[in-house]
C-alpha cells in the first residue's frame, strides 16, 4: 500500500511538467498569448459594421447586374419600395453563404413574394468578380426560392472598386483582404434602405425572422406597403437594436388601450346623453 501511494506520487510529479508543456502548446497553437486573451486580433480590428442610422447612400452609384446591365440602386427604388441591401461576395467560402442562406429561409416564410413590398439587392465586394457568376449565384438562389413571382425582386450585382468602395463606407461595412486566408474579411448584416436612400435599419447576423425582416420594411416605406392590421402591428412594436428584433411597446399599447376604452365609453354613453337630451329639450 505504501509503495503504491509513493508511485502515484512520482507519476504525478513526473506528468506536471508534461501538462504544462501541453497547455503551452495548445495555447501557442491557437494563437493565444499571456494577457492577450481579451484582445481582438489585428486581422479584425479592421473588420465590422458601423451604424450609420439616419444617413444617405448614394443611389447613383454604377453597378453592374447578372445579366451584364448597367444599374444603379435607384433603379431599383423607382416604384417607392425599400430595398433590403447585403455586401458580400459570391466566392466566399463561408459567412457569405450562411447570410444569403438566412435571407432565403426569411423570404420563403414571408407571405408577399420578393418585389411586391421590398426589393433584395447583393452587391460583391470582390472587384474581380462577374456578372456572369453574379447569374449563377442568383440561379442556385432563385431556384431553392422556388417562387417564380418573386424572381425580380432578388438582385445580385458587381461592381468595380471605387463604387464598392463608396457604398461600403457609405453604410459602415468595414471588410479587408486576408493575405494569409486568401478571402475578404467582413461581418454580416442586412442594410434597410428607404426609397430615398436612408439608412433606416441594421439586420445583423445569419439568422433573420421573416416578420422583423416584413416590419423593418414596412417602416421603411413611410406606409406605402403593407396593410392597416401591419401598420398598428409596428405601432404597438418597438424594434431593439441589440437583438435586432421588434418587441412589445408598452407605451404604446398603454396609449392606445387607453384611446380604445375613451371610444368603447362614448359608444355606450353617447345613445343615453342624445336621449336625455332629447327628453330634456321636449320637456321644456
């Protein structure tokens, strides 16, 4: 019993320079150095969106779509409908895809198809890419869509560097090539453009709820699409920027309660007043 207690011992002192050494190397593996573990890598410091709620882009810059055409966003908000707007790139092997993923997930679940409330609009990043590979990105898109009547409302365009450029600053999107990746560097968020061009909504993430995505358009429009039942909907909603969601207002469903139950009190009360009204000016 002895002997086996004084075993154990050694073996233990004879692993802890071992595990150290592996935690050093797991550590030196990954990239993680003593009192770095909270920093953000350089390779992302450059990388992120910033808000720019309120301002304008400029809806004349020259793109190009997946049919070889020359376009500008404002062609796509001459019928005063919101546009839905996405950078990314059509190579990307990642986030890019998982964002257009969530987006379509969103639009299948929606009621009204694409185009007939809001426009979807992709705009790569990557100069280098075609139209043509703009029309087969669409196709695979369009095809999972599987709802014909919404096919003009999906567009995906390229463009050259300073126009990319220019949109990209012009909503925050901060991205960067990745030498040692061999891919862009970017977030991911969905952008709500109003028809005149105003930043009006940030969508962030992979993963969007198809009514979020229906309000944030139906406010974006200034109440040129969606029904009376959707406006007092948005009334009573709130949207949280942290969540990127639409919750209950109480104010606003206190407020209106307290409108409703004026109203239901003066249907009740007006027939007895105009009687005793009535009765009154007959007895005099």
């Amino acid at each position: 019993m002895i002997k086996s207690n004084v075993i154990t011992k050694l073996l233990a002192f004879a692993l802890i320079p071992m595990m150290g050494s592996a935690t050093a190397f797991a550590r030196d593996t990954l990239g993680i150095k003593e009192g770095l573990a909270n920093e953000t890598p350089q390779e992302l410091k450059d990388v992120g969106i910033d808000q720019k709620l309120g301002d304008k882009i400029d809806l004349d810059l020259p793109f190009t779509d997946h049919t070889g055409k020359a376009v500008t966003l404002r062609s796509y908000v001459a019928d005063g409908k919101p546009l839905l707007l996405s950078l990314a790139y059509y190579n990307c092997p990642s986030l890019c895809n998982f964002h257009l993923n969530g987006l379509l997930d969103a639009f299948k679940q929606m009621k009204q198809p694409l185009g007939q409330e809001f426009h979807a609009v992709a705009i790569s990043i990557e100069p280098k890419e075609t139209a043509d590979l703009a029309q087969k990105k669409r196709e695979t898109y369009l095809k999972s869509y599987a709802r014909p009547e919404g096919e003009k409302g999906w567009h995906f365009l390229v463009g050259q560097q300073p126009a990319i450029d220019s949109i990209a600053k012009e909503i925050g999107f901060k991205y960067h090539w990745d030498e040692t990746e061999q891919q862009w560097a970017h977030a991911s968020a969905a952008v709500v453009i109003t028809p005149d061009g105003t930043i009006s909504r940030y969508l962030n993430g992979i993963v969007f709820d198809p009514k979020t995505v229906r309000l944030s358009m139906i406010e974006a429009s200034n109440g040129k699409v969606g029904s009376v039942i959707d406006k007092l909907v948005l009334y009573c909603f709130h949207f949280d920027p942290k969540t990127s969601k639409y919750s209950l207002y109480a104010f606003n469903v206190m407020r209106g309660g307290a409108v409703l139950i004026v109203l239901l009190l003066a249907i009740f009360i007006l027939p007895f007043w105009i009687r005793n009204s009535r009765a009154q000016g007959e007895a005099t």
